[in-house]
C-alpha cells in the first residue's frame, strides 16, 4: 500500500543527526528492563520496556503529566486507566491519558512482555501506592 500523506519538499530537516541507544540488556533480568529519555536521543518520546512472567503482576498504580501508550508484544494484560479495565494482548496497544493514574498486570498464561512510550522528553511519575 503506498502512501503520499505530505509533500516531502515542504520539510527543512532541523539538523538533528540519527542516533541510537541500548533499550535494554536482553540478559538481565527483572521486569524493567530498562529505559531511554527521549532527550538523549533528541527525541519528544521516552520508550521503557516491562516484561515478567509472574501472573498478576505488573507496575503500581502511577500517574504521569503526559500521554502514555503501551504497546503489548508478548502476552496478555490487563490495563486499569481511571475507572476503564482494558485488557489487551500481544500486537494491541493501550492508550493512557495524562493525568489519569494507572497500572497493569499480566494475565498469563506465560510472559507479559510491553513497550511503553511515554509522550515526554522525561520519564516523570509519581507513584500512588
């Protein structure tokens, strides 16, 4: 499917060059497996990465000053964003507002693995519990 959703030639790159950065050490273990701010790349986004295979678990319940989006890419998980119970699977994302406080768990079987894309620069959290 090809796509022609701008003109190419109506953009001025800004001058900020490709980088890269280790996400995570794919030997490590415990559920963070890691993170990378969005400025140490130059980036708007910070991306982190969770995974565990314990079943009912998952992060605290938290709150952030900005959009969050979780992307499921292995397991299955239940999300709880304000008073919403999402739950989700491996290749579907959830989306969390700024300002609504949530968490999620894994509800097996087997890993729960997500990468979560915090809409900021920074990762900033204020843990409620």
């Amino acid at each position: 499917m090809a796509r022609n959703d701008f003109d190419p030639a109506t953009l001025t790159p800004d001058g900020r060059p490709a980088a890269k950065e280790r996400l995570f050490d794919p030997a490590a273990d415990g559920p963070w497996r890691g993170f990378v701010n969005g400025e140490t790349l130059g980036g708007s986004v910070t991306v982190l990465t969770y995974g565990t295979d314990e079943i009912g678990v998952g992060p605290r319940l938290h709150v952030h000053p900005y959009d969050e989006t979780f992307v499921v890419v292995e397991g299955r998980a239940r999300f709880f964003v304000g008073d919403t119970v999402i739950d989700a699977s491996a290749g579907e994302i959830v989306f969390g507002p700024a300002a609504v406080p949530h968490r999620f768990e894994n509800l097996g079987p087997g890993r729960l693995q997500t990468v979560d894309i915090h809409h900021s620069p920074r990762w900033i959290q204020t843990d409620l519990d």
